[in-house]
C-alpha cells in the first residue's frame, strides 16, 4: 500500500499508526491473516512542518522534534533517506 500522508500528534500516535498499517499490510499480502507474509513498511521522506516553536530551554517537554520521535521514524525507516 501507499500512504502519502498522516496527521497527528506524532509524539502520541505515530508509531502506533505505522505499526497499525504495517500489520494491515501484512495481512493483506499474506491472504490467511496471520500477518507475517508481507514487507516491512519502510518511509522515504517525512516532513514535519513547523517542529519547534517553543525554542526557550523551559519548553522543552512541548517540543515537536524529540529524541523518542527520531528513535521511531527512524524505525521506519531505511538509513540515507530525508
């Protein structure tokens, strides 16, 4: 499958998004169900828009871009893409 874009708040949901499509996926290319004949799914390009608009060290806990978000997109994805 193709997913050419997902809203939400990425430090929440998105790595439970993605495992949710990638288990769609496998289940879907397995054709019994039991999830385990397909490819993992792998993103080529993520653009976060606007990340960071609290800059002052006191709003670090309201920051977008984390070390926990670029632990999971970098889950997902293949070493060398943007």
């Amino acid at each position: 499958g193709i997913l050419s874009f997902v809203g939400c708040n990425a430090n929440v949901d998105l790595d439970r998004l993605l495992s949710l499509y990638q288990d769609a996926i496998n289940r879907s290319s397995s054709g019994d169900g039991d999830g385990d004949g397909g490819d993992d799914i792998q993103l080529s390009f993520v653009s976060i828009q606007f990340p960071d608009p609290h800059f002052k060290k006191s709003h670090v806990k309201r920051r977008v871009v984390t070390p926990a978000l670029v632990k999971t997109l970098a889950k997902y994805m293949k070493e060398g893409d943007v």
